[in-house]
C-alpha cells in the first residue's frame, strides 16, 4: 500500500538541488581562496600602489646675494606671485566631455574633434539652440557619462527610439560649447593673454588628461589648478576674482617668480630662467619606480639620489648669466611627499614626506653700488656716442680676484623676459649678447700691455733701452704710421706706453715674433676663457702662423708686417672684456692673483707662489710705471682725462680699428694706482672714427674707480 | 499555525547576516574625508519595516495563499505593466513604481508572485510526467521574463530560471525533459547573445571574459572588484580600511559589490564565514522543504530558497569573476528596499511552510508515520 517511491525521489531531488547549491558555494569558496590566499599578494600591491602617488616639492631657489655696502642684498631672489590657472573640466566641460567620449567609446577622436568644432561654428552663431553633441549612445555608456552630466546645467542625454530601441544622444546648449571661448575672451580684458592660443593649449591639455595612460593621474589634473600665466600683478589678481562668475574655471593661484631687484642694470650677469625642455624634464616621469622604492620607507635615502638631477614638467631653469653656470647649485633638490589619494585623485593623507632642500644662498663678489654705477656710466658713454652700437664693463677686485661689476649694454631686464622677448631679439644692437664675456673685439693699444711685458720678460729689450719714432716705420713698401704723425722721437718702453707710440711696439713685434707674443697673451690669460661663473664665455683670439696656415688652408703666409700689428693690438686677435679686466688685475700686483669668479666663497687670498709663468717684479713695476704715466703725466693717452687723474688711476687707452670709420674704444686700468684695489676694463663698440679710446671709455672707468674708491674710504 | 515550529536558528543565521550587511553599509560609505551612516541607519529603518512583512507573511497560512495562486500572479503581472507606465526612469531602464517608503520594483515583487503561482501549478506531479504539462509552468515563467526584460533588466528576468527549473525538478518533473530543454536553451545562447543582447550587455560578457580589455570601460568595475577581493588576503585588511573601498575605486560599494567590501576588509575569513551563513540558511530551509509533506509548501519553500541562493551565487559569483556582471543584490546585505522586501517574504514564506504542517491527503506510498503526524490538527 506505501509505494514510497515518489516521496522518497522527491526528497532524494531536494537533497540534490542541496548538492547544486553546496557546488556552486565550493566554487565560490575556491575562487575566494584563489584570489585572496594564492594571488592576494600582487592583488594587495596592486591596490596600495593605485592608492599611493608621489607628489614631487618645488625647492626654493637660491638667492644670489651682492654686496650693497657692509649689507648683503639680493642680485635674484624668488618671491611668491600670483598666477591665472585653469581648472581644465570647470573651464572646457564640453570639451572635456567630447574627449571622455571618445575614451569610452574608442571612436576616432580626430573624427569626434572636427564634430566638435563645427558645433562650436554654429554654436557661436547661435547660442541658445541645442545642439547633438554625439548620437546613438547605448544606455550604459550614457549612464556612465550621466555622472559627469548631472551637474552641468547645458547638457543632458535625450532617449530616443531607433530601430526598436532605445539610444541616447548627448544634447549641449551652444552656450555650452563655446564657453571656454568666452571665459578665455573675457580673462583678455583682464590680462594680456592670446584667447585663442591659450584655448588650444588647454585642449592639449585636456586631452593630455584624458586620455593619460594612469586613469587617476588624467582626472587629478582635470581637477587641479595648472598655471596658465604666471606672474600678474596684485591689481589682476583681485580683478580676476571680482569676475569669478564670468570665468569659470579660472583663478588666481599662489606660484613663485624669480625677481631681480636691480633689473637691467645685472641683466646680463644674473641671466635668466626660461621654460625647461621636455628631454631634460623627463626624469620625474620615474615616479612608478619611485613608489616601488617608497614602499619600504628604510629606503627613503634610495630617492634622495634619484632626486639629484629631477627636474619638474613646468620647472624654469636658468638660461643665461649666473642663473645658468649656477643652476646645479641654485635649484637646490626636489622633495617629494607619498600620499594616499581617492580615486579622484585627491590627497586623503600624508604618508611620508622628504622635504625639498632648497637651493644654495649664493654669496656674490658683486658690489652693487659699482655695478649700478658702471651701469649707468656705460649707458651714458654708449648713448653719447653715436653710433656706439654697445659696450662693456668689468671691475675686479685686485687683491682677490673677484668680479665686482660686471655689465653689458644694451642690457635686458630679466624678469620681463619672457614678456619682452620678442622685442629683444629684433633689435639690432642685440641687447641679448653678454658683451662682457662673450664679445670678442680687436684689443687695440691695451694689448701693449702684453707686448710690453713680453718684451722685457724675453729679454729683447732693456729697460731703459730707447727706440727712435719718426711718426711713421717704413721697413718695405708698406707704411706703418704712429698715433703722432710727427714722430715720438727716441723714447724708452714706460713712455712708449705713456704715449702709445705704435712704432715702438713695432719694433718690439718684430724683435719678439708671433711665438713670443702668443706665448705671453696665454700666460696673461687671453685666447682661454677665465671660468668666469657666467655661462657662454668666449676665448677671444690669440693668432699665430700655424692658426693663419690653417684658416686659409695655406695660402696666405704670416708676414713680419703681422708681427707689428699684433704686438699693438691689431689684426686678426680678439680679446673680451673680461680678459682684458683680468689682465689688468695680474698686472696691478705683484703676487698671483686668484682666478676671476664671482662666488664669495671661492675667493682665496693671493698667493706668492703660483704660477711660475709670472712676469716678474721688475717687469711688473716697470709696466705699471708706464701705466702711471698715461694717466698722471703730461702727454699720457689719458692725461687730460680729469676724473680719472682724481682717483689716481693708471691705465691704458685702446683705440682699436673695428671696420670702415669705427672703431673700438678701450680702457682698462686700476687705481688707486700706487696701492691698486681695483681693476677695470672698459669697451665701447664701432664709435665714429674720430672718437679716441680714452675720451670715450676713460669716462666709465673714471665713474667706477670714483665709487669704488670712495666706498673704500667709507670703509 | 503552530509559533513553537518556528525555525529559530533561521532566525538566527539571519540576524547574523543582516548585522553584518549593516556593519559593512555602514563601512562602504564612509570615506576617509567624510563619515556617513546614512545608508546603514535607512538599511535598519528599512529592517524594520521588512520585519512587519515578514510577521504579516507568517501570519497568512500559505496555503491560502496557495489557493489565490491565480490573483497573486495576476497582481504581479499587472504590476509589470504598469510600471512603462508611472514607473521611475533611471539609467536607461524603467524599473520603479515610487511608493513613498520604498521604491517599488515590480520585478522583484514578481519573483515571489511566480513561485506561488508555480507552487500552486506544480502540486499534482502526474501532469509533469509528460511534455504537455511543462507548457503551462514554462508559460507562467516566460510571460513575466519578457516583461522584465522589456525593461530592461536581464538579471532580474534571468533570476527567474533557476527557479522554474529547480521547482520543476522537486515536483518531480522527468529529468530527461529537463535536461533537454536546458540543453536546448544552451544551444540558443550564441543567437541570444548575437541578436538579442545589447551592445553594454554584450560588453559585459566581454569584459567578463577578458576583463583588461577594455579596463576603464567595461572591465572596470570587474578589475576593481577582483583587486578589493583579492587585496582582502587571508585575515582583510580591517574593518574601514580597505583602500578600494574608502578611496572609492570600488564602483557600486554599498549596492551590487558589497561583498567585495566584505572580502577586502574581512578577507577570506570573513567573505567564507559569510557564504557558510548562506549556506547554512539555504540548507536549514531545505530541511524544511524535506519536511514538508504538502507539495505546495514543499514548492514554495524550494522556490523561495532558488531564488535566494541563485541571487546570492550570481552576486558574489560576479564579484570573485566567476560570472558576468549584472545588476543583482546580495540578499539582506546590499543596500535597497525592494530586495531586502523580497528576501524577507522568501524567508517568510519559508518559515510559514515550516510552521504550518497542514493535514495532506496522503498519497500512496505516504509513509505512515509521517501521515498521522501531519494529520494532527494544528490550528
């Protein structure tokens, strides 16, 4: 009567859908397992490092110090600024969304741009209507875009029918489109910015963003505020704020700016800092390797090295002047911070920090008093000797060997330069080149100093043995004329110098020959670079007979008549004013003097040993009796020059051919001159013919001794 | 209706999982910037009122609702339909009536009104011997599918399946039949998936396939989510610290992958120690279904466990990548009123089942004993 069979199954049949379910659980549990115990590791890593990031610190630049006085004051100093920054999804939603888009969908993007552009066309001729930002969107793609949507009022999703179901089209009000257009043409009534460059450039932005390989990192700089303009002024800055509604997406951020006080008067020795290059900023793109390394903080000191040489994306450097030679140690090292960051990519908290280490307080030989003065001085001579084309001014401090001025003109001001750049580099006195160090000009009678020194030191003449000037030295069919037509008549060397007699130094071209000559313009540090802390030296041009066979590849052979110009500074040699300055330097004391430099610190005193290729005491005492006299006796080149007869300088006018009815105007001298202190070279380029060394350059030297002296005083 | 029949560790393996949905709720939506116990302190509200229905489904004997089998059904029905008409948009689909309190989501409504209804229509066996008495079971199951996936949700519709089948197979059905047409519907899945899916629904299966594809589009979320298991280890990484959660890589944190906040914080232990909770839930009813000599409760209960235990399979199945991504919840651990509705009347239906041994015309082979038991009156 009791079958069983079919409860019995049925119960049989539960306990087997018990079984299905207990599978299916097993599964679940093995994968569990899987994940979790055979791969959690790497599961693990993986997820703190997409938590981690590294944010790189700005150090802060070094500050160039210079002397004002007992005081030290900035020569280039950072200082903060305010800049116009841009947060890209606030100011370009549309095309941020445009771009998010083609992401998703992996369209084409040029395809997606050009639909977005002809919107923009018609959206700007008509603002109100709506317009198919892109078709046919399946629902999830618009449900994920629906998220970026919802809060911007302008642009929604509209579901329509097609082919049986439903697809979405982004809709965008005109307005929409063309808002970063708006926002960029209204910030021009504020700043002076290009509205259309600067909307291209955040579209590449944008886009950078977008569709940057580290998802997260792309919507931090979404998010975050990236410099547009740097430095604005305060007044700017506010006005910026006051319109805050009609530019969104726009502020005012706090940045630095690297200020330089005295402006054009150091242009040329501070340099400036221009944009870095992309090859040389690409040492932070380390930043994976970095996490890796930070995981384990024991190795925090790992980074510090990788730190060394990193440089940031949008980082300035220095290109010119101090702030280039000096870079490596004004830029100070990056610090870094390890944080943990939302998938937004905003900072939740700080993990572990490096601080920056700013970059190094540079101590500078500069006065700024002289260099203000030489500044002006040069400007004034430059000016008011039409056509001078330019000029330059070195002084250096004798007994230590440090520069104490140092200026070109026409000059720039480097914290305008980005702004003024473009008229910088059109002007045709060519304000950007460091005349100073870098411009190469015929020395002129200044380089008697050197043959002077050369002839003694050799021997090839006495002191006191004389040479007879008739006005003119004849020795073929060529002439060579003197400064005094009529002749010097028999005069010794300190007078030959004195006077600048050329057929003196004739003579001694001819008595000393090519070898000799170039011997001591080396010994005396010309035809090298002094290794200045400026970037871009010249060496200037020692010639000789094997330079001359290979520069006109033999066919032109060195004659006697080149000994002659050589020896008084004419010809095919070039020196810069920097050489010139140092050679004065060597030649107002009797010790060695200390190389060129401008770092406080490297300053050593002079030393008594040295070089052995010194000239010697004699010689030295003797050449400076010569230079005395150019200055403070009757006849003397400079003699007549009062400003420079009052700081009792000595020194040497140069006058040296520089093409057609111009020539070069030199002077370079110390004072005072019977316990020299400072030392000055002074060139004014391609004035008129007539124009005479020391009555064009003497004025300068005269204006630089007077303060440098007078400062002494004080001391 | 006997209250000393109630299944008190049921009861208690609930309590255990409900506490630690809220305890996780209350994790998945605090970020480390901004605390928030809003969805914890609605889930609790929305426990509480689950818990009248759940009292009020004990206290209707099922087998009344059995016998309203037809207006219950219909009742669903009407619901679906309705909902293209005052139903609440939102991403793409229609699928909320707005009732105040809750959101009502007729699918879901509809999952309990179809397994009564299929209870009722499968208490005699004999007719499922033959292909013939498979056509109304299989009619009453894909009216509501198509309207479901109309809407469209083929999670929702895809749920019911299961159900047909597993009630199909506890009354009795020939397993040759069974078998056939699942092979059958196995062999239609290429021409489903090449004409009948859309273009996200295909990309999901992509995406399940290969999940680096597409890893910011639409194998992102299953990336994230095998990251937040995976990360969890053997022990988690604590309770409110696991960075996919907090830091919000984690999509959908306090709804669809709430056990991935669970497997990443609580780890293996506590992911396990939940699936056992299920585990143990679904059995314990199943020992009731096994109880039950009254065909009807017996398919109620079976239907009511399917339900659950596909939800809970296909939900942490899809978050530890065993399956596709769909939209599905964890039952009483995810956040949303509907679901957590639906899960407390299945378990209410069960317990009702459980409680209420009601007098059965024994067929043959009724085993005596059991028999006279159940002829006891009770209420």
């Amino acid at each position: 009567m009791y079958g069983g069979g079919a409860t019995r199954l049925s119960t049989t049949r539960i306990r087997t859908l018990l079984l299905a379910i207990t599978l299916a659980f097993g599964a679940i549990v093995g994968r569990l397992g899987y994940l979790q115990i055979a791969r959690g590791e790497e599961y693990r890593r993986r997820a703190v490092d997409r938590s981690l990031r590294i944010d790189f610190l700005r150090p802060r630049r070094g500050t160039l110090w210079a002397h004002r006085g007992s005081d030290l004051e900035p020569l280039a100093e950072e200082r903060p600024s305010h800049d116009v920054a841009v947060v890209l999804r606030d100011l370009d939603p549309a095309y941020h969304l445009v771009r998010k888009v083609a992401r998703i969908r992996t369209i084409d993007p040029e395809e997606i741009d050009l639909r977005f552009r002809a919107i923009e066309e018609r959206a700007r001729e008509d603002p109100t209507a709506e317009f198919v930002l892109y078709p046919g969107l399946d629902s999830k793609t618009s449900r994920r875009l629906s998220r970026s949507i919802r809060k911007l009022p302008g642009i929604r999703t509209r579901a329509r029918t097609l082919d049986g179901g439903t697809v979405f089209d982004i809709v965008i009000a005109g307005g929409l489109a063309t808002r970063a257009e708006r926002t960029l043409e209204a910030l021009t009534r504020v700043v002076e910015i290009e509205p259309r460059q600067a909307l291209e450039e955040t579209r590449g932005w944008i886009r950078d963003a977008v569709d940057c390989t580290d998802v997260y990192q792309g919507l931090h700089d979404l998010r975050t505020p990236r410099p547009l303009l740097r430095d604005i002024s305060f007044e700017e800055a506010l006005r910026i704020e006051e319109r805050h509604a009609d530019l969104p997406g726009v502020t005012v951020i706090e940045g630095v700016r690297r200020v330089y006080p005295i402006g054009e008067a150091a242009g040329h020795l501070t340099g400036y800092l221009g944009p870095i290059n992309k090859e040389e900023a690409d040492d932070l793109a380390e930043e994976k390797r970095l996490v890796d390394r930070w995981r384990d903080l024991r190795q925090i000191d790992s980074i510090r090295e990788l730190r060394e040489g990193a440089h940031f994306k949008d980082d300035r450097v220095g290109r010119d002047g101090l702030e280039r030679a000096l870079e490596s140690d004004l830029r100070g090292m990056v610090g870094a911070e390890l944080v943990e960051r939302d998938v937004r990519g905003t900072v939740v908290r700080e993990i572990a920090r490096l601080a920056p280490v700013p970059g190094e307080e540079m101590r500078l030989t500069i006065d700024l008093d002289l260099q203000e003065a030489a500044a002006e001085a040069l400007a004034a001579a430059v000016d008011a000797n039409e056509p001078a084309t330019g000029g330059a001014v070195v002084a250096v401090d004798v007994q230590t060997g440090g520069i104490l001025a140092l200026f070109s003109y026409p000059s720039f001001d480097p914290s305008r330069f980005a702004k003024d750049y473009l008229t910088l580099i059109a002007d045709p006195r060519r304000p950007l080149n460091n005349r100073a160090v870098r411009g190469s000009y015929a020395p002129g009678s200044v380089f008697k100093i050197v043959s002077a020194i050369a002839a003694l030191e050799t021997g090839v003449i006495r002191p006191g043995e004389t040479v007879r000037c008739t006005g003119s030295f004849r020795p073929g069919s060529r002439w060579f004329k003197c400064s005094k037509k009529s002749g010097h008549g028999r005069l010794e060397l300190r007078e030959a110098l004195q006077r600048s007699c050329n057929v003196f130094f004739y003579e001694m071209g001819e008595r000393l020959g090519p070898d000799r000559l170039r011997d001591w313009g080396l010994r005396l540090g010309f035809g090298e670079r002094t290794g200045v802390e400026i970037h871009g030296e010249g060496r200037g041009l020692l010639p000789s007979p094997e330079w001359l066979r290979q520069i006109s590849k033999g066919r032109t052979p060195w004659t006697p008549g080149l000994n002659r110009n050589y020896a008084i500074g004419q010809g095919d040699i070039q020196v810069t004013p920097i050489q010139v300055a140092g050679l004065l330097a060597a030649v107002a004391g009797d010790n060695t003097p200390p190389p060129l430099h401008l770092r406080a610190s490297a300053a050593s005193p002079r030393t008594e040993s040295g070089r052995t290729t010194r000239p010697g005491r004699g010689t030295l005492e003797t050449v400076r009796e010569g230079l005395r006299w150019v200055v403070q006796r009757p006849g003397g080149t400079a003699a007549n020059r009062d400003g420079l007869k009052a700081v009792r300088a000595a020194g040497k006018t140069g006058t040296a051919q520089a093409g057609p009815d111009r020539n070069h105007a030199w002077f370079a001298g110390f004072a005072p001159s019977d316990r020299p202190r400072v030392a000055v070279a002074v060139v004014v380029e391609k004035v008129a013919s007539n124009s005479h060394g020391g009555e064009v350059a003497g004025p300068v030297a005269a204006a630089v001794f007077a303060k440098a002296l007078e400062e002494s005083v004080e001391e | 209706m006997d209250w000393r029949r109630i299944s008190w560790p049921i009861l208690i393996v609930l309590g255990l999982i409900l506490a630690i949905g809220v305890v996780f709720l209350l994790s998945a939506s605090t970020t480390p910037t901004r605390p928030y116990a809003g969805f914890a302190e609605a889930q609790v509200k929305r426990v509480v009122f689950c818990l009248i229905c759940f009292v009020v489904v004990l206290l209707i004997p099922y087998d009344w609702m059995g016998r309203r089998a037809v207006p219950i059904y219909l009742g669903g029905i009407a619901l679906l339909v309705a909902v293209f008409f005052v139903g609440r948009t939102a991403n793409g689909s229609s699928r909320w009536i707005p009732m105040g309190f809750i959101d009502l989501q007729p699918s879901e409504v509809m999952k309990v009104a179809l397994i009564v209804a299929l209870a009722h229509c499968l208490r005699c066996p004999e007719p499922l011997r033959s292909w013939r008495g498979l056509v109304a079971p299989f009619a009453l199951t894909f009216i509501p599918m198509a309207l479901i996936l109309k809407q469209p949700d083929l999670g929702s519709a895809a749920i019911l399946l299961p159900i047909l089948f597993a009630m199909l197979y506890v009354a009795r059905a020939r397993i040759l039949h069974l078998s056939l047409i699942a092979a059958a519907g196995l062999a239609a899945c290429p021409i489903v998936y090449l004409f009948g899916l859309k273009a996200y629904q295909k990309a999901r299966i992509t995406a399940f396939i290969n999940p680096e594809v597409e890893p910011l589009g639409a194998g992102y979320q299953i990336l994230q989510s095998l990251t937040a298991v995976g990360s969890g280890g053997l022990t988690g990484r604590g309770w409110g610290e696991g960075t996919q959660t907090h830091l919000q890589f984690l999509p959908e944190r306090h709804t669809d992958f709430i056990f991935a906040v669970i497997a990443e914080e609580w780890g293996f232990v506590g992911a396990g120690g939940l699936l056992f909770l299920y585990f143990a839930l679904f059995a314990l009813a199943l020992s009731i279904a096994a109880r039950t000599r009254d065909p009807t409760g017996r398919l109620i209960v079976t239907g009511a466990v399917v339900l659950l235990a596909s939800q809970v399979i296909i939900n942490t199945g899809m978050t530890v990548g065993l399956m596709p991504i769909t939209g599905l919840t964890l039952p009483f651990v995810s956040f949303g009123g509907s679901s957590l509705l639906v899960s407390f009347i299945a378990v209410g239906l069960i317990m009702n089942v459980g409680m209420r041994p009601l007098p059965v015309l024994a067929p043959d082979g009724f085993p005596r004993e059991f028999a006279l038991r159940s002829t006891l009156p009770t209420l």
